[in-house]
C-alpha cells in the first residue's frame, strides 16, 4: 500500500541544514502518518553529504544532479517519484515543528476541497515569517509601483488562526494532493524558480481546488531571513512575472505591463541611485538593485521581455536529470 506522505527535499548541498530538517521529521513523526522520504542532491560537483546522510539516515532514499536544475526542475523530478496519497515540498532549510507532518495530513485529509496547503512559518528567533500573497494580477502590479511588494498584503498574519484561502503559498512548504499533480501537472519549468508556485497555485484553483494556509502548524524556514538579493535574481523575478502576465493575461497585456514595470522600475532605480550616493554603508545592498532596475528598464523595450538570460538559458541548458546515488 502507498505511503500517507512522500516528503521532497532538493538538497543544495548545506548539509548541516539538511541533517537538521531530517532530523526533525523523523524525531517529530508518530507512526500515525506512513513516510516515504526522497532526497534529490541538487547542486554540481561531489561531496561527501551522500555518504554521511547515509550513515545517519539510512531510510532516506537519495538522488543525485551533477549539475544544477533548478526548484522547479528539481521538484518536478522528485515528484515523478512519489507514491503517496500527498506530496510535500519541502526546502532543506526547513525544521519542522511536533505534530506539523501528522496534523498537516489530517487536514488535508478533512478537507477534500483544498488541493494545496501551507502551515504557519517563523524565522529561527520564533517569529512570524510571511509567506502567503495575493495572485499577481494586473491590479496588484499597478499598485506595486507605489506600495513595494503590494502582493504581500492578504490580510494573512501572525493573527489569523484559523486556515484560511490563499491566493499564493511560498514554495519552502508546500503539501500537494497525489490527484492534483494527476489532474493539473507539476511545476512550469520555464519559470525555472520565482513566482512558479503563484503558477501552479492559479491552475490549481482554476481546476476547482482550494489553496489554503493553514496556521494551526508550524515551520522554522532558515532561508527566509532577509538578504541582499543580487541582480542576476531580481532580474530573473523580473522576466518570470512577465511571462507570468503573458501565459494568464494574454499577449495584449504584456503592452500595458511594460508601462507598468518600466514605470515601478525607474521609481526604484532613482530610489537605490539615491541611497548608494548618500550612504556608502547600504551600497552593498543598493548597488544590485540599481543594476537590476536599470536593466529592467531596458527589459520593457525588449520584443520578448520574459525570455530569460542568456545565463539562465546556459544553466537551463546544462540541467542534467537526477539519477539513483548509492554512497560509498
């Protein structure tokens, strides 16, 4: 019989963070949910994480890339492995709280409307991480080029405590129905990462299922601390929500949506340009974004604005699948 949950983890290559996340779903399981665990090591070049995961986890089943593929990519492999009557996405910088796993199958389990769900999320020092938004549209790229990140605001916080619709839920946790990877495909890997889950949440929905953030259960998420962010990834957040607007919206949207960004983007642009000349302790944090925001001004004179770089086109191009990885 098919396990309750197949649990996916693209390893990239932070063993220590692995080692705790794992260790958290094995120390927290209580028998009442049957677990199947697949590891895919997502990240070029050897190591020895393979051999000490092995020693340490040896129920852990594990997969190697040679090279790198990508969340989506990555996630859509993983996924063609599992054989559980649910899915769960979950990042490897992830420590999952007593009682998450169990309680998460046992609402998803009670609400068969709900295809895909989300749970509480803290930073490590136990505070509320933000991690739901509301679905890119036209209206909320309008109001983001005066109110940043306007997506954010979706009246889900730290005070709602009852599961709730979502428009979007944040890729680090993600718990997917076996019947809605069946009935509505796995990730859009053109996307490659950035804005894929608010994709897949929209088929999602417009297939008939609910997405939800369910704040009964918890997970610490390492990755979400803020960081300065490089150009290379505003940039390709930047081609991802054109080609968002293009699949959703059509062709004739992408024409407004060129004023919309290069307008949000010059706003920006002038901001960080500000910041970087009149405080020399920020430019490592303005410094990539004022070479993200001009290029992305250029970006809405271009014929195919969600075309990606010609970075991303290589890595893309090199992504080689995962294989069966026995340690030695």
């Amino acid at each position: 019989m098919a396990e309750d949950l197949t649990v996916l983890i693209a390893n990239l290559g932070h063993l220590e963070n692995l080692r705790a996340c794992l260790k958290s779903i094995f120390d927290t399981a209580s028998g009442e949910t049957s677990l199947r665990v697949i590891v895919g090591f997502n990240f070029p070049g050897e190591s020895d994480s393979p051999r000490v995961l092995a020693g340490d986890f040896p129920q852990v089943e594990q997969l190697r890339a040679p090279g790198k593929l990508g969340y989506c990519r990555a996630y859509n492999q993983l996924m063609a492995r599992s054989t559980g009557r649910y899915a769960l996405l979950l990042d490897d910088d992830t420590v999952l709280r007593a009682g998450t796993i169990d309680g998460m199958v046992r609402f998803m389990d009670a609400h068969p409307e709900v295809g895909i769900a989300g749970c509480r999320t803290t930073y490590l020092d136990g505070s509320y991480q933000k991690t739901t938004g509301l679905m890119y549209s036209m209206g909320t790229e309008i109001i983001n080029v005066l109110r940043p990140a306007a997506f954010w605001h979706d009246g889900i916080d730290d005070s709602v405590t009852t599961w709730k619709s979502a428009g979007w839920l944040h890729g680090h946790f993600l718990m997917v129905r076996a019947q809605v990877i069946e009935d509505v495909g796995v990730l859009d890997e053109y996307f490659y990462t950035f804005q894929c889950e608010a994709d897949w949440c929209l088929r999602i929905r417009r297939a008939g299922w609910d997405v939800a953030y369910v704040p009964d259960f918890e997970v610490m998420h390492i990755g979400g601390a803020n960081r300065v962010a490089s150009h290379r990834n505003i940039m390709r957040g930047n081609t991802n929500r054109y080609y968002f607007i293009r699949k959703h919206s059509g062709n004739a949207a992408v024409h407004v949506f060129r004023l919309i960004m290069s307008a949000g983007a010059m706003l920006r642009l002038l901001n960080y340009t500000a910041v970087w000349l009149v405080s020399p302790d920020r430019r490592p944090e303005a410094g990539p974004k004022v070479t993200a925001y001009w290029k992305t001004v250029l970006l809405g004179a271009a014929a195919h604005p969600e075309d990606p770089t010609e970075e991303l086109r290589r890595e893309k191009a090199n992504a080689e699948l995962f294989r069966l990885d026995i340690p030695r």
